[in-house]
C-alpha cells in the first residue's frame, strides 16, 4: 500500500479559479508537462548550466486542470505509465533474502501486472547479460546441450496462462492471524501470469533424454545457487522454460533470461535464473529439499516433495481497511488450484453457516486462477464474509480447524485454509482467519 506520507511522488495541483484559460494557466500546464516528462526521465535541456540544475531540482506536481478539454495534453512518451491517481505497490521484506507481496486488493480479473508479480529470492536478484548467459543441459542423455537465450527462443514456443504461488503464502494469517490484514498480507505471494517459452519436453527430447532418466535438476543462476530436483514425468507434461512474461521479456526479478515453469506447483520449483538442467536417476537432496521446504507434521514426520499446491480461494473485496454502508455490495476475489480447473467457488455471509454459488466472471483456466463475484446484500448487522474453492478432483478448501488437525500449527508451506472478513455493524472490516 501506498504511504500517504510519501512525497517522493509528485502530489497534483487541482485548479481552483474557473475554466477559463489565461495565459497565465498555458504556462503552468507547460510546467506540468515538463515536470511530467522530467519524473519520466526524458531530456529537458541539451546541456549546460541549466541541464544541472535541472538534474537536481525536484520534478515539478503536475497540474490537474479544472476542465481537461480546454488544456493541451502530456506529449508521448517512450514507456507508458500509469495514472497519477492510481498507485498499486508491492510490500516488500527483507533485502538480499525476502519478499515482495502482490496488492491483490488493488487489481482487477485474473492477470498480475508484470511490475507487481511478487518475489521471493534467497540471495537478491542477479543481474545477468542475456548474451553471456547459458543453459546446460546434461546427465542422461545422449548428447548434452549448451544453449543461448538466442538458441532456446528458437525452438518452437507457446504462450500459456498460469499462476505462481509461494509455498509459504499465508504463514502469517494462517500462525497469527490479525485483525488489520489486508488481502495483500493475506495471500499476496500469489501471481498470475501470461507466460512464453518452449516445453522442457522439447529441450529434452533435442538432448536425446535417455529412459532411466526419473528425475532431473533445476539450478539456478543467482547467488545462492537454488537448485530441485523435479520427477521426470513434470518435465514431459506441462514444464516450460520460459523468456517472457505479459508480452515482455521477464523481468530481473521473475528471473529473468531464462526461468523454468512447473504449472500448478510450489514456486520455488520454477528456479529462476535457470542456468542448468541435469538428468540422474534419483532426487540429489539439496539443501532447498531437505532442511527446507519440507513440511513438519505433528507426529514428527515431515512431507516432502509436496509440490502441487491445493486448491484456495481469497475474498478480495470487501476487505480490511473499508468501510461499508448498509446496501448491496459485490463480493469478489480469486480461487485457483494446482491440480486443474476450479469448477465452483461458494460463498458465506454468516460465518459458514450457508452457501450460496458464486459467479464465475472469468474463463476457468487449467492452473489458472478464476475471478468469482456474488451481489451481497448488506442490511448493518453484523457479517463475516467467507470463500470456499472447489477444484475438478472433487478436493474442497478446508477450514483452519482441518488443516491445524492435519498438518499441525507448526507446518511451514501450504497453507490454504477458509479464511474472510468480518463486517461489524458500523461497517468497518477486519480480516478474519480462525474458521
């Protein structure tokens, strides 16, 4: 969210004299204009005494005209922007180990803006010269590979939606759950993303991938070298190694030349920065499967290789810090499985006491998540709000009841428990999570 006292923006100046231009006003639109284009980076002056100052000046708050028709507007730009008025924002924790969570609050259908795909990274992100980098692959197979970016996005390619979520999205709400989470807290290591690249089959099957080959193993190029071993059979169903996110080629921190896609699964799996692939016989046991993200249960025993993550769904409005008034109010919000297409999400205005089917608003896709609504009708009694998913297997969203019996308070992935809002009778909303 943004800071309100956050200054490092330019606030706009709104006009408070009538519509009528003077010269005067010509003048300081021009200012904004070029205080615009100064925010933006683009030249003012060739050089010079007046190039310094200008360099250090603070950009100029561009003016907000009372009637936008009667003033010329900002000039094109070489990369667009958005709107003053519209500030959506990642959170971000920790430095070179942390996160930055999604503002799921703040967006619309089902597609995640590039810039505000979350992260998580264990060693910062890399910065990498695509025309140096490479891919190897070898281990079993008859003739090992070392490929460019160039050489891999000359293999026949596919553009797929899927979302990526972190293993660990929802410790906080699911360990301590607080009154003043926003949905961004809640669930924002959750993205969806257009994706480009080629299958790993192909990749494989160019290498001659030989048959005792049962598992292979992704590294990765940053400074921590995260490395998983993955089954075979990912590898030949819907794997990509992938240059491009949303029509652009993925940003430093989506990984950035090349990023390996497991669909459906933990994001740690799809390493970032991929630099190798190798193919053995049996998992290798790194650090990153073994002393972490495994899974402790409460009989003392850990779940490990847990890879698909199961089916959620998140209400995204209304949600902490609104404030409603008594009438009709759409509840909104997001569900998603890793073992295929959701086929219902439900809703409750009673605390699970009923359920009635949300609508659908988008196309269900296969690991994709699906935006679902329900008109709700609020009279100012007292409500909590609750979502529950169902996927194609027939698996259905647990309360936080069944998931603390199954898999303890102290698991520490996988986490996806009903959770809500509460609406008190004046209105306000505050995150609920102990269904």
């Amino acid at each position: 969210m943004t800071d309100p006292m956050d200054r490092s923006t330019p606030q706009p100046l709104h006009e408070t004299a009538d519509a009528t231009l003077s010269r005067r006003d010509l003048l300081a639109g021009a200012a904004g204009a070029i205080g615009v284009a100064f925010a933006a980076g683009l030249p003012l002056v060739a050089g010079g005494q007046g190039a310094k100052a200008a360099a250090t000046a603070a950009p100029a708050a561009p003016i907000v005209p009372i009637d936008p028709t009667k003033v010329p507007g900002s000039p094109t730009t070489p990369v667009g922007a958005r709107s003053i008025f519209v500030k959506p924002s990642r959170t971000p924790f920790g430095e070179t180990t942390g996160n930055s969570l999604s503002p799921l609050q703040d967006l619309t259908g089902t597609i995640t803006p590039s810039d505000l795909h979350f992260e998580r990274h264990h060693a910062g992100v890399p910065l990498i010269d695509p025309s140096k980098h490479t891919l190897l692959i070898h281990g079993l197979v008859a003739t090992p590979l070392l490929l460019t970016v160039d050489d891999v996005r000359r293999f026949p390619h596919v553009t797929r939606t899927f979302f990526i979520e972190c293993s660990g999205n929802g410790r906080a709400a699911y360990r301590e759950p607080k009154p003043d989470m926003t949905p961004q807290k809640v669930g924002g290591l959750f993205s969806n993303t257009e994706w480009t690249g080629v299958p790993l089959k192909t990749l494989l099957e160019e290498a001659g991938a030989k048959p005792s080959a049962s598992w292979f193993l992704a590294e990765g190029g940053d400074a921590c070298v995260l490395t998983r071993s993955i089954p075979i059979e990912k590898a030949l169903d819907d794997a990509l190694v992938v240059w491009a996110q949303n029509g652009e080629p993925l940003r430093p921190e989506q990984g950035f030349p090349l990023r390996l896609l497991l669909p459906g699964w933990e994001g740690n799996t799809s390493v970032k920065w991929l630099r190798r692939l190798e193919l053995g016989t049996r998992a290798w046991m790194t650090r990153w499967e073994t002393s972490k993200y495994t899974d402790p249960l409460p009989d003392g025993t850990a779940r490990q290789f847990s890879f698909d993550m199961d089916a959620k769904s998140i209400i995204t409005a209304p949600a902490f810090p609104q404030k409603l008034t008594a009438g009709t109010w759409p509840i909104s919000g997001l569900a998603w499985s890793g073992r295929g297409k959701i086929t219902k999400v439900e809703v409750s205005a009673n605390n699970g006491g009923s359920w009635q089917d949300a609508e659908l608003t988008s196309t269900t896709g296969v690991k994709a998540p699906v935006r679902f609504t329900h008109q709700w009708e609020w009279t100012g009694k007292d409500s909590v709000l609750l979502s529950r998913a169902t996927d194609e297997t027939g698996y259905v969203q647990p309360t936080r009841k069944e998931l603390l019996k199954a898999r303890g308070i102290g698991t520490d992935f996988h986490f996806n428990p009903i959770v809500g809002w509460k609406v008190a009778a004046d209105g306000t909303v505050s995150f609920h999570g102990e269904t």
